[in-house]
C-alpha cells in the first residue's frame, strides 16, 4: 500500500502534471456556479498566481486544493478557489502545508468562499473554520 504524501505544486511543474490535476480541477469547477473556469486555474497556475496542494498515493493524486493570496487593505489572506478528491478530509492533511505556505506570505487567515456543502465540510474539520460573511446574490437576468 502506497503512503500519501502531502506537497506543493510550482508553476514549473505544472505543464507535467496538469493531465494528473486537471480531472480535480474540473470537478470542483463544476460544482461552481460559474465563477471560474478550469482553464483560468491552469492560466493562475502557470503564471504563479494561484498554487495547488496535492495530497498523492503513487503517481495518483487523491486531493488537490488550490489557493491564492489576496491583498486586502489591513492584511494579506490565503483563498481557497478550488478542492476537490476521493476523501475531501484530506482538507485536513493539506491545511498545515497551506498554513505554512499562508504564512510564508503574510497571510494572516485562510479563506474560502464555498457552497453550503463545502462549508458544512470545512466546518466540520479539526481546525476550526467559522463563518464571517455570508454572500448574497442576484441574479440580473432575471431581472426584467
């Protein structure tokens, strides 16, 4: 039986393992509704503005998450844009990688904005996730 292991995944490495990460990536895109594409986390992950934590058994990765860093005016944060794999409490095992990449670059909190499904998800892992917003939209097409 194969370990996991936990690592990070540099812009440089992403022409050679997207094949493995795309089918991740896709998955929790398509959970969305619309906010980002697959193609636009490929582009993020490229140009280094986005990173991916992945969580291997083999040469198969069973978890990915993908976050970038947001500067907002009083601190810098690390959002969660994209998690997805066969046991999404691996969140659990990729959140110290995260933390230590976060803080690495100032960030002072981590951040999600998820459906009710991955909140309830998230809040129900061992590091303590809370709600600080709760995001309300309209949708103007149906809007005469």
């Amino acid at each position: 039986m194969n370990d996991k292991v936990s690592w990070v995944l540099h812009c440089e490495d992403v022409p050679h393992l997207w094949m493995l990460l795309e089918p991740l990536v896709h998955r929790s895109v398509a959970s969305g509704t619309g906010e980002i594409t697959t193609k636009r986390i490929h582009d993020m992950l490229l140009d280094g503005t986005a990173t991916a934590f992945v969580i291997s058994e083999g040469k198969r990765i069973s978890f990915m998450l993908i976050a970038q860093i947001i500067p907002y005016a009083q601190h810098r944060a690390a959002r969660v844009i994209a998690c997805a794999g066969e046991d999404l409490r691996g969140a659990d095992r990729s959140l110290s990688t995260l933390t230590s990449w976060a803080k690495l670059n100032q960030a002072t909190e981590i951040e999600a904005w998820c459906p009710p499904h991955m909140s309830k998800l998230l809040k129900s892992l061992e590091t303590k996730w809370v709600s600080k917003y709760e995001v309300l939209s309209v949708d103007l097409r149906s809007i005469l």
